[in-house]
C-alpha cells in the first residue's frame, strides 16, 4: 500500500509542477518599432560669385538634407559645409554645374558656415534640441 501512495505523490507533484510552468504567463518582448524615417528637406543653393544664395537656410534637426547646388559664377569653386564636412563630400564645381548630395543634419546649431574656397558665404541653421528626449 506504501508504495500506492507514493507512486500517487509522486504523480500528484510531476502534475502540479506541469500544469504550474503551464499557467505561468509568458512574457513576450513586443517587437520594437522601427524609428519613423527622417523627414527629407530639400535646399537649393545657387554660387553667385563669392557668394550662396539664400545667405541663411533652415532644417529640422535629424533631418535627411537632399543639397542641389547652381554654380552661376563664371570659376570654379571648392563649396563646403564647416562642421559637416565628414558627411557632406562636395566635388570641386565648375561653371554651368549642378551638383546633387545627401546628409543627414544630426548637429544642432545656427552657425555652420557655407565656405567657397574656405571663406564663408552663407550659413546653415539645424533647429532643435541637442537633448534626448525625455532626459533632462
């Protein structure tokens, strides 16, 4: 009869331990969502001589920035953006050229400069928060 009651016990505790682990509720790491892409802006820029036309552009920051650039002058230009220059690569523009680029403006400030030929000629506002949000 010992052994009834014990093979019984034993049998009662494997199936409350199964039926335990069964009921447990699982918890399940929702997928996490893919960051809504970058809103694109597009600037256009013509060289008039020494000179980038408009003076002043303005972007969100976190923006993707689509760059089209007119040279009007009548020499060539070396144009470059202080402060982006290891995102922006800007070949050498001639006369009569369109140029078209992509960065991405992950840099808050007003003061980055359009440089022809190293010398400012217009500058680049990125408006926003270098915080992350919801930190303080």
């Amino acid at each position: 009869m010992k052994r009834h009651y014990l093979g019984l016990a034993i049998a009662v505790v494997v199936v409350a331990v199964g039926l335990t682990l069964l009921g447990r509720p699982r918890h399940t790491e929702a997928p996490a969502k893919a960051p809504p892409p970058a809103p694109v802006v597009v600037i256009q820029l013509a060289i008039e001589g020494e000179r980038v036309a408009p003076a002043l552009a303005s972007v969100p920051k976190d923006a993707r920035v689509r760059l089209r650039v007119d040279v009007r002058g009548t020499r060539a230009v070396q144009l470059s953006l202080a402060g982006y220059e290891d995102r922006l690569a800007i070949p050498q523009l001639v006369p009569g050229m369109s140029w078209t680029g992509e960065f991405f403006a992950d840099r808050p400030g007003d003061d980055f400069a359009w440089l022809i030929d190293g010398v400012p000629a217009g500058r680049l506002a990125v408006t926003g928060s270098h915080l992350i949000e919801g930190h303080r």
